[in-house]
C-alpha cells in the first residue's frame, strides 16, 4: 500500500501541475487595413495593455478568427536621423571645345550604371581666382536646355582659406550634360609691385611703378560627378510621453517633499517636475514600490530605489538653465515616489509630473482576409518563444511594417475555471507538508522492508 502511494503522488502532482489552461480575459480587436497579400503589420502596444499585463509580456498573444496563436515579435521602435552620404565619381570620356568668345565647351554622357547625379565638380589646382559656370541638360545630347542657374566657382586662398569648386545641380532625368566656362582664359594681376626710382643728387626725380598681369588658364584636372545617398543612424530607443494616473504630495518632518505617483505600468524611462518655482537647485530620488509580494502577504509596500539626480533651474536675467528630467531604468509598476530634498528651503510649488518612457510593438505577418486579435490578462501565463528569425530578417533588410490599431477592450467570456492545483502546489507551506508527508511515508516503508528482512533471516531451517 505504501509503494502504491510513493508510486501514484508523483503522478497526480505531475497531472495537476499540467492540467490547468491559462484563460485570458481580455481581449481587443487588430484594425488591420485591407491587403491583397501577406504583410508584415506593427501595432503599437497602449496604456490598456500595460495596465493587464505582466512583467515581460508573458501574458500577451494574438489570435486569427480561429483562435490559433500566430507568431509575433515584441520589439521597441528606435529613433532614427537622416544623414546623407556623397557618393563622387570621375566623369567618363569628356569631350572639350573652345568657344570663339574664348570660353570652353565640356561634354559629358554618363554611363549605363551611373546614378543620376545631385552636383558636379571642376577639380582644379589653381588658386585665387574666379570663375563663372554654367550647365545645361540633354535628353539626346542634342537639344539642350539650362539646367539651374549659372554658378561661380572661387578660390580666395589670398584673403582667407575660402573654396568652392562645386555646383548643385537640380532634379532632372536627363543623362546628357554640357558644361560651359566663361573666358576660360583670365588675367591674374602679380601680387608683386616694381618699382623703379630716379635720383638727381639726394633727391627723386622720378618714380615708376609697373604691375605684372599674367594670362592664365583655367587649368581643369577633371570632372566629377556627385550623387547623394540618405542613410539612417540609430539615436536611441523611441520614446513617447504617457499621462501618469495621477499625483499627491506632502511634507514630512525631514524637510522633504514626497511625491506619491500612480500609473497604468508604462514602461516609463524618466519623469519630468512641472514647477514654476525658479532659482533652486534640489536632490531628487525616484523610488520604485515593490507592492506585488506584499499585497499578497498582508503587508506594506516596499519601496526600492532606482535613480537619483539634481533637479535645478536657474533664471537670472540672461542667464537660463534648467535641469528638471530624471531619468532611470525602463521599469513597469504602479507606483511611484519621488523624494525631494529641501533642507531649510521652501518646498517647491509642484504643478504636475510628466512622464516618458519606450514604446513596444507587436509584429507578425498577417494574410490577406484574416482577422486578427489581442488577448492578455492571463495569471501565470508562460512566455511563449515563437520561431521569429524570419521576422527579424524582414525588418533587418528594410521592410517597414504597416501600422495597425487596437481597437476597443472587451472582456472575454471565460467558462468557470476548476480548482487550479498549481496554486496550490506553488503554495510553500503545503509543498513542505507534502514533502513531509512523502519522507514520513518513505520512512514507513523503509521500516516495514527491513523488518521483514530481519524476519526472513530468524526462520528456522528445515532439517
């Protein structure tokens, strides 16, 4: 009887511990646009989501129609800046012509591969000088037309370390251009002054000052064609604003303002003090309530700590500075406490508390004709781990998911749910019983084997 119940606890615990299903209670609507084929589709996670979830989003899944759970990647939107990068190269087989009013004819046809271009360069070794340019487009290398305004290229080396060799050129799709350049020949006064001086005895009779102009060309090395790329640098996570639930200070006898703060488990990442008070300069500590554990057992919230810093502001005539953001950890709970500390100075006039934090998405592939819903608010519910490396790829190559929207929250109807025994069993004080019992049992039997071994060994043998 005992082996029987060594045998059979382990069973029914094992049952009991995979027999419970996690239901969800909530559950909104994906408003996808209508699509012809598969696409990928983003939806933002709200503050209704954050307020019934837990840490991690291990309670949170989408559904088709059907009620199957479709495979999704959370991730948080980064910030993203536009940098452009120039791109240059030489201009294939130019083709010159001197002009009868002395200026210089450039043709140039570009490429089969070559990028339509954004600027064109005249590389030159010279320097102080001025040069007017100007260039024109061709759809055949025929008929050709102005393309932009005449442009003038310089080098004032002599006064300052000024340049510009360069020309922005307009949209156009033309692959045919003409650059032409005034007086391609200048004349260049020497910089050097001779002077010649006539003397009768110890006075001057005469005086002759002559300047040296020198004819130069304008010397071209090549031709360079400029075409821009935009690329995209990562700043940091995107980050939103989120209206805190609500705020209440009050002064203890520390000298302290505390200010109490409610919201709806944003991942928040920083709050901002909203004061009209100005000339201060105060320390701030942003405290966390640990309230879960303790709600469960009876008792106060712990508060933990989880940044620090100086709030100030200074505003004296001309000189405007001001510090007022703390910033912290990305941390989800619904409490707040921000302590500040006054010493012998009047408590700040605290008007509101702004709150930002990072924004989640839900991403997954949605096929044509499909509806699509979230379901979260599931205790106990397990992380999935969905196969999501092609998503990851999709989003790594460039393609941009389509924006969807949750619609309106609704409570689903959930039939009433038996005796959940994985409660019980993750109770600590009724796993120590059992363990007990198990040992006690075990124990018995032990009892029992050996003494029927010290049994078997007094039987007398047969003669």
């Amino acid at each position: 009887m005992i082996t029987r119940l060594l045998l059979i606890c382990p069973l029914l615990i094992a049952a009991a511990a995979t027999a419970d299903e996690i239901p969800f209670r909530l559950e909104r609507p994906i408003e996808v646009p209508e699509r012809e084929q598969e696409d990928l589709v983003a939806v933002p996670l709200d503050r209704e989501v954050f307020a019934a979830t837990a840490d991690g989003f291990a309670d949170l899944r989408v559904q088709n129609a059907a009620g199957n759970e479709i495979p999704y990647l959370l991730r948080r939107p980064a910030d993203t800046a536009t940098d452009t990068r120039h791109r240059y190269w030489t201009a294939p087989d130019p083709m010159l012509r001197p002009l009868e009013e002395g200026g210089l004819e450039i043709t140039i046809t570009l490429e089969e591969d070559d990028p339509q271009p954004d600027g064109l360069c005249l590389d030159t070794p010279l320097k102080n000088f001025e040069q007017r340019v100007r260039v024109e487009s061709s759809p055949d290398g025929t008929n050709w037309q102005p393309l932009g305004q005449p442009a003038v290229l310089f080098d004032y080396t002599r006064y300052m370390d000024v340049r510009n060799t360069c020309i922005e050129l307009p949209e156009t799709a033309h692959r045919h251009f003409r650059i032409i350049v005034d007086d391609v020949t200048a004349e260049q006064q020497s910089d050097l002054l001779e002077l010649t001086r006539r003397l009768r005895g110890n006075e001057e009779s005469e005086r002759t000052e002559q300047i040296t102009v020198d004819r130069r060309p304008f010397r071209i090395d090549r031709v360079r064609f400029r075409h821009d790329v935009p690329t995209s640098r990562i700043e940091g996570l995107e980050k939103r604003d989120y209206p805190i639930a609500g705020f209440k200070q009050t002064q203890n006898e520390d000298q302290q303002t505390v200010i109490d703060i409610r919201t709806r488990r944003e991942p928040l990442t920083s709050f901002t003090i909203a004061t009209d008070s100005r000339n201060y300069s105060r320390r701030a500590v942003v405290q966390v309530a640990d309230s879960t554990e303790a709600d469960r057992a009876g008792e106060a919230a712990k508060w933990r700590e989880i940044a620090s810093a100086t709030i100030s502001r200074i505003d004296f005539k001309s000189l405007q500075q001001e510090e007022r953001e703390i910033t912290f950890p990305e941390t989800r709970a619904e409490r707040y406490r921000i302590t500040i500390e006054n010493r012998d100075s009047p408590p700040l006039d605290i008007n509101d508390i702004e709150a930002a934090g990072n924004v989640y998405e839900v991403v997954f592939l949605a096929q044509p004709g499909e509806s699509y819903r979230l379901v979260y608010d599931g205790d106990g519910a397990p992380a999935p781990e969905y196969d999501v490396a092609a998503l990851r790829t999709m989003l790594r190559e460039g393609y941009e998911p389509t924006l969807a929207t949750p619609g309106p929250e609704t409570t689903r109807t959930v039939a009433p749910q038996p005796f959940r025994w994985s409660e019980l069993l993750n109770d600590r004080r009724i796993l120590v019983t059992v363990i007990t019992i198990l040992v006690v049992i075990l124990g018995l039997g032990l009892y029992q084997a050996s003494r029927r071994i010290e049994a078997g060994d007094e039987t007398p043998e047969a003669s």
